[in-house]
C-alpha cells in the first residue's frame, strides 16, 4: 500500500469512529463573550489521543492535565479523552474539528500544522522538550551493533511514529542500510508493526522478533535482558493543537492554562510539565520527514488522492 492510501484508509476510518463517539453533543445557551472556551467547546472539550499506549493507560495519564484544562473555565463541564486507533486518525480528528484538542506526535503535527492546527504547548518529560527513540535486542541474542541487524526482524511502532518509525528507520540509514521510506519497505532488514511502544517492547521481550525500536520511556528499568544497543538524535516531545477555527482569544486562554498545569496534576502522566511552543524544535522532524518521502501536504490531499469509492481494505 502506498503512503497515501496507507494514510487515507487509516485515517479515514479512525476519523469515522471518533465521529461516533462525539454524537451531537453541545450547548447552544453559553454565552460566547463571557464564557469564550465553553461556548467554542459546545460546554465540552473533546482531546483526541494517539495509540502510544493503551486505552487505560492514557485515560489515567491525563486524568489530572484534563481536570486541570476542565477547572479553569466557567460553563466548560469538562475535557473528555478520545482514544484513536492510528497515528493519523488523531490528526484526522482534530482537522476536521471532531475534537477540539489533540495529542501529536512530531511528525503527524508538521502535517497537521500545514492544515491550519494551532500549537498550544509542548510536552516535556524529566527536564527536557526531547527524547529518544532506542534500539534494543535480548541479551541471548548475537546482536551486539546495527550492523548485526542485517537480516533481522525489527518491531517498532508505526510508520507515521517518530520515536516508532521515522526517526529508527533514519537511524538505521545512517548505518548505511536501506530503510524504504514511507511507500516502500527497507531491503535489509524487514519490520514487524506493533501498533504500539509497548508492544513493540513486548514482541521483543518474548522473542518473536530479533529487535525492537521504541520510545526511550517505554525502556523497561533494572531489565538486564533487553540490551539497548543504538539511540537516535534527539526528537521534540508531542504537541498538543486546538482544532484550526479556534479562535486567537482561546487559544491563548488554552496556552497559558496548559502551560501552568501543576505537578500533582501531572504524578500519573509520563509528562512532567507543558512547556511553551518552539518552532524551531520540529526543523530536524521536517528534514527526516523529506528524507522519508513524507511531503508536508495537507492529509485531506492525501485522502483525496485514493477516495474515489475504492474500498478501504
């Protein structure tokens, strides 16, 4: 499947269900110059998150942030999570304004910052706006540099991931293997898509695959078993957008109430704090995304492309 029907059929169809779950919920009685966030909520903010973890696990990170976002507006009744099933249906859904918020991961959000998404702030984790994607083995195996990697079965996330697709495949071309971009599949190695960190960490750890490609987050601590044997450069932490009609007053309200989120709100997430939004931060994401054959095109092109009526399958 190429990378623009891969993006179409996998966007498309998580868009449908986060439609779904919205329903026709809204308020109609919320003054807009009084209460500004409320009314351009409907009296209800809808986030949309990507897969990086499970369900359960996100809703209980972002527990705090959303009761957090929830309690600094009157007349807003609350911030409700909408899990997606892909890296792109994430982005789908706050494009076309099905949620008003969304998590991003860098490369979906170049993509969706060209489609008109509004960057509020930027996640950081244990002190720093970045981390790092690692490449990592189980102790028994033979593997011990990228260069055993020839040949091997490698799980990592998915391809529109930074720290689970993109940034390990640039990593592995720096070694001088051919990594396939997003059309294409690498010669030299071949990739098992495990949908998420974690599961691209738990394929590893019971050896179905030869290696793994994750998050530096989703390492596993005092695990003398998974052997870490390559990182990448540094990658800039998630965004979170507002959906591209929201206007400059609310964003601005968004930014600063996301940014001052306190710690205790945050003591389940595996965010420490919300830091303002640097631009500079995504130049590298955009260099790989070129490299990787991902044109910064709007997703809605890229839909349009194979939306003929062909069937999604």
């Amino acid at each position: 499947m190429n990378r623009r029907a891969y993006l179409g059929a996998i966007a498309g169809t998580a868009t449908a269900a986060t439609a779904g779950c919205l329903g026709d919920f809204g308020r109609s009685d919320i003054d807009p110059d009084e209460y500004p966030v409320a009314a351009w909520a409907d009296g209800e903010i809808e986030f949309g998150l990507p897969p990086f973890q499970n369900e359960t696990e996100l809703e209980e990170q972002y527990a705090g942030t959303f009761e957090w976002i929830a309690d600094g507006f009157d007349e807003l009744e609350g911030v409700e999570g909408v899990p997606t099933t892909d890296y792109s249906g994430v982005v789908e859904s706050v494009v076309h304004g099905h949620t008003e918020l969304a998590n991003l991961s860098p490369f979906i959000f170049v993509l969706a910052q060209e489609d008109d998404a509004h960057p509020l702030a930027i996640n950081w984790s244990h002190g720093s706006d970045s981390y790092h994607t690692y490449i990592a083995t189980r102790a028994e195996t033979d593997i011990e540099t990228l260069d055993d990697l020839e040949g091997a079965e490698i799980a990592m996330v998915d391809p529109m991931s930074a720290s689970g697709g993109m940034f390990p495949r640039h990593r592995l071309s720096q070694e001088g293997f051919h990594v396939g971009d997003i059309e294409t599949e690498p010669e030299d190695f071949d990739i098992h898509w495990a949908g998420s960190h974690d599961s691209a960490l738990r394929v590893l750890e019971e050896g179905h695959v030869d290696a793994a490609a994750y998050g530096d987050f989703e390492h596993p601590d005092d695990d003398d078993e998974i052997v870490k044997i390559a990182e990448s450069d540094p990658i800039p932490f998630d965004v979170i957008v507002a959906k591209p009609e929201t206007p400059e007053d609310v964003r601005e309200a968004l930014a600063e109430r996301i940014v001052d989120t306190p710690e205790d709100a945050l003591s389940d997430h595996r965010v420490d704090e919300y830091g303002e939004f640097d631009p500079d931060l995504y130049d590298h994401v955009r260099d790989i995304a070129d490299e990787m054959g991902v044109d910064i095109e709007t997703l809605d092109e890229a839909e349009g492309d194979d939306g003929d009526g062909d069937d999604e399958e």
